[in-house]
C-alpha cells in the first residue's frame, strides 16, 4: 500500500489523518497513540538506609512520570536492576526493584501515573559485565571477557563466568522482579535486551565465548534470552511481556559477528511465544562511536539490507516477527516532530519511542500533534548524581506555551523563560558527529 505524504498538510489534519495518532492493541495493553517513552535512566532513586548499595524511588520519580503522561500513551520506566548483582558497583541512583523497600516506592509511584490514563511497563535490567565488582557482590558474563574501554576510562572488571546454577539463578531474579512489577500495578514488563547489557552480552559472538548449550552457535547464544523470556512470560502472562533489542548496537564493545542470523532467528522464536511487542534500538542511532566510524563499522559488518540513508534496517526482524500482522513492534532512535510521522504510515513499525526529545518536553506528544518547535535536551544533566539537584534537568521543564493548564505550569513557563528556552531544528542531533561519551549509559 503507497505511504500517503502527509508532511505538506497543516498539524490538525495530519494528526487526524495518519495512523500516529491511533489506538494498538499491545497484548492485553491498549494505547491510544503510537507514541511511547522510551526507557531512561536518570539516577535519581534515594540512597536506601536498610539495604546497602540500593535505592528507592520517591516523590520526584510520580512527578516526572506524570508529566510525560498522556490518556492512554506508553510510558516505559527506566531499567530497573533486578537484584544486586545487576547493579554491582556502577549505576548509582538507580531505584532497582527487588526490595521491599523498592516495591513500596513504585506501587506509590504506579498508582499515581497509572491515575493518568497512561499504560506504564517496566523495564527490567541485569548489567552483567557491565558493573564493576563491588564490594557486596562481583559482576557476571556468560563468558569471562572485560569490557576493554569503560566510560569511566580504562579496563572493567574481569567478569565471572556464569555457572549453569548462575543463569538459573539470574533467570529467577528476572521473574522475582516481573512479579513485583505486577504487584506494583504496572501494566507490562520489558527486559533490557539491548546495550551491552546482560541478555545482549549472550547474543554477541565477542563476548559470549562459551562452548556449552549457551554459546558456540546461533541457536545456542539465542538460548539465554529465550529461556529467559519464556520464564518470565510464564509467570505475568505473555500478553504483558516485552523484550528490547538493539540488534546493530556497539556500546559496551558489543562487536558480535552475524547479526543478521542472529537477530532474525532470534525474531523467529519470539514471533511463535505472541509477545506484547519487541522493541528495537535502531542503527541510527548513534551511540558511543561517531557517526562515521559506525557506519564504516556496520558497513563492514552488513552486506545487505541498508536504507537510503546507508544503515541496516530492521526491516528483517519484522518480516521475521510476521510483519504487519504479527508481534507489534517499537522503535526507537533519532525521532523528532518531523521525521516521527511515517515511521507507522509506512508500516515500518507500530510505535516509536522517543528517549532524548522526552527529557526536555514533557508534553512531547502535544507538540508532534500541534506541530510545536522541541526543547533541546541538556545533556549534562541526563544523570544527576548525589550532591546535585534531583529536579533540575528532570521535572523543571515546561510545556509548550499554548499548552498551559495550570498556574504551576505558568509559573513553570515562565522561568523556563527567564532562564531562556533553547529551541532544537529538527534532526539537530542526528548530524552531530564526534565521539558522544555518556549519550546514553544504559
Ligand atoms: C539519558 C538516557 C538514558 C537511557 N536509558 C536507557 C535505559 O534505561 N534503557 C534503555 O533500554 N535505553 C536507554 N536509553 C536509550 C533510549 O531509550 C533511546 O533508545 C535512545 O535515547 C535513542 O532514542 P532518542 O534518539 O529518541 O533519544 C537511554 C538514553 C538516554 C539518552
């Protein structure tokens, strides 16, 4: 079917006309735009005095969710450690949720976002060899391979090597975490697949070196997430579940070979278990290379299936997940009030999810729909750590003018004012290049 071209009709008739602005059902989800916030850590939990090395979230976290909320939108937390050892000794301020303490908080906070309408999913999150050890628990790879170049400079831990009784275990956090999920009032969970994180760094032939039934071949490095997925589909329902992927991704030194094999067979799988959605992080998205050293990389890499614009395309996981008509799914990665509007016309996807734009537009749905001018982000201010104001950077942003319901809202306008409003051009941050360390840390 021809995409029709919307992009020369005024705002109004756009949003009533395009699939955008219309209800998906997602598993037994329903939203009512196609819009979703994208998973972002912003490190502003509460350091817990019960549990060390935890934290909580509070106040700050129902204000902010509330904020990017819409009747009937996507909203998609932060990751959240499921245990200790997910966090190890990086990801301070990070509110995980596998304390007692932790579920107190997200209920609260739940109940408050979910009073809006939205449909609120958690993400769930396991670092691997990402962390550090820490003092209270030491960080886990399926294979013992470092990360070479951390954020912080120099080499990570060497990880341990995950035992049998290892991923079991950690297969059992991930579904003691669903749980709580659900006894916290979310409406779905996804897990962070993506990154460099733990279920990616099983799928990447340079970390994963195992010659078990975890590791060797493509069906074997698809085993992890898969008899992941499955155990946590079977304790909330698949309906609720989700999985992200990044399947073009580099950041924490995800190098493997074959991605295309890879993440297609292991789309196959997943279209056969009728899943919520998968989400993916696309190629464009670039994260700790520069632009041009990525793509000479994916060039190298990728031999076929590249858009227009010289990048893979997921377009081979969708057909793998039953296209139009099989598992929806999300993307994610460069989206602004312009190029967002094809993206589900064209059936590319059914949802996109914006990360950066989010941060600094709270009302980020109002303006793609009215056509209204985008904030820029504040890059310095995506993680606060302690010391630091939590709220800057975080709840301190305004709506657009016309969009104003409130006096605190006003007064929140007019000191965004007072501080002067920096306006973004449309694509601004897709043709930055250069080395963007910290762009994105989970
Ligand atoms: C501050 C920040 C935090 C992020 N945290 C997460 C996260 O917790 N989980 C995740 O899957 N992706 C995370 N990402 C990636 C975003 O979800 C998103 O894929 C990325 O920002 C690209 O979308 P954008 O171009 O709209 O920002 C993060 C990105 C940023 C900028």
């Amino acid at each position: 079917m021809p995409v029709p071209d919307l992009s020369t009709l005024p705002p109004a008739e756009r949003a009533t006309r395009s699939e955008l602005f219309k209800p998906l059902k997602l598993g037994s989800m329903v939203v009512q735009h196609r819009i979703a916030l994208a998973p972002l850590t912003r490190n502003r939990g509460k350091p817990s005095e019960k549990v060390e090395g935890t934290w909580y979230p509070w106040e700050i976290q129902s204000e902010y969710y509330c904020q990017r909320a819409t009747e009937g939108g996507l909203l998609i937390s932060e990751a959240l450690p499921v245990s200790l050892q997910a966090v190890g000794a990086s990801m301070t301020n990070v509110p995980g949720i596998w304390t007692e303490e932790q579920i107190v908080g997200w209920k609260k906070v739940v109940s408050e976002v979910k009073a809006t309408g939205a449909v609120f999913v958690a993400q769930l999150f396991h670092g691997g060899r990402s962390c550090n050890h820490s003092s209270l628990v030491r960080a886990c790879c399926p294979s013992a391979t470092r990360v070479e170049n951390t954020l912080g400079g120099g080499p990570g831990d060497v990880p341990v090597e995950m035992t049998e009784a290892d991923i079991q275990r950690t297969i059992g956090d991930f579904v003691q975490a669903a749980k709580n999920a659900m006894e916290c009032g979310f409406d779905g969970v996804e897990i962070h697949g993506g990154n460099g994180y733990l279920p990616d760094q099983f799928l990447h032939t340079n970390i994963n070196t195992r010659t078990d039934r975890y590791g060797g071949s493509v069906e074997n490095r698809n085993r992890f997430v898969l008899e992941l997925c499955d155990a946590v589909a079977a304790a909330i329902g698949p309906d609720r579940f989700a999985l992200r992927l990044a399947p073009y991704g580099f950041f924490n030194e995800t190098r493997g070979q074959e991605r295309k094999v890879q993440w297609t067979k292991l789309c196959e799988e997943l279209a056969t278990r009728k899943y919520a959605y998968i989400h993916f992080m696309e190629a464009r998205y670039d994260e700790v290379l520069s632009e041009s050293t990525k793509l000479a990389a994916l060039g190298k890499e990728m031999t076929s299936d590249f858009s227009s614009d010289g990048l893979p395309t997921i377009a081979p996981f969708r057909a793998a997940l039953g296209g139009v008509s099989g598992t929806p799914v999300i993307v994610a990665g460069g989206y602004d009030t312009e190029n967002i509007w094809d993206v589900v016309d064209s059936r590319k996807a059914d949802l996109v999810a914006l990360g950066r734009y989010f941060t600094s537009n709270p009302d980020l749905v109002y303006r793609i729909k009215h056509g209204k001018p985008l904030v820029k982000y504040v890059r310095p201010r995506f993680y606060a750590f302690p010391g630091k104001e939590y709220q800057e950077g975080y709840t301190d942003f305004s709506k657009h003018e016309d969009n104003l319901t409130s006096d605190v809202e006003r007064a929140r306008w007019e000191e965004h004012v007072k501080r002067g409003i920096v306006v973004a051009k449309p694509g601004w941050q897709l043709s930055q290049d250069g080395v963007q360390l910290g762009e994105i840390y989970v």
